[in-house]
C-alpha cells in the first residue's frame, strides 16, 4: 500500500476539471502525470489506481491501467480500468 504521507502528497496534487480529477504535478510531454512514489516514477493514474485499490505498486507490475477517458492528465479512479498486460513483466 502506499504510505500516508505519500498519499496526501499525491492528493496535494490533485484538481478537479468537469467530472474529472487532473493530475497537476509534473507532467511527460503527452500530459500524462508522473510521480516517484516507492523509489520509482510512475505514472500518476497508475498511483491512483493504487491509493483507491489498497494496492502495492508492485501488485499492478503485470497489469496496465488504463483511462476510460479522453484526458491522459485525468487520475479519477471510475474512469480508469485494469487490464493485463500482453508481455507481463519478469521478476
């Protein structure tokens, strides 16, 4: 699970846009959020898929999590899915 303190950081950053929550952190070129959270960076949808599911990072290594919506900087949990991945990751 991610830590506390991670997540009210995490939700520090975190605005709401129409039915969507936007990540307004740090942002890649396409928009999609990123943050380290575990010593690694992720993708902040990916962070919030975690925080909503009492989830460990490495419990989603295998999984993509993907948003049902068309904004890429959108971290609202109902618009984001689990899907496996093709090539899961090897350990």
């Amino acid at each position: 699970m991610i830590d506390v303190e991670r997540q009210k950081f995490f939700w520090s950053r975190v605005g709401k846009d129409g039915n969507h929550l936007v990540w307004t952190g740090t942002k890649t070129p396409r928009a999609y959020g990123i943050i380290t959270v575990q010593g690694r960076e992720e993708y902040a949808h990916r962070i919030a898929w975690c925080i909503s599911e009492r989830l460990d990072l490495n419990e989603i290594d295998d999984y993509q999590i993907i948003r049902l919506c068309e904004r890429n900087d959108c971290v609202e949990t109902k618009h984001l899915a689990r899907k496996p991945r093709k090539n899961p990751k090897k350990n």
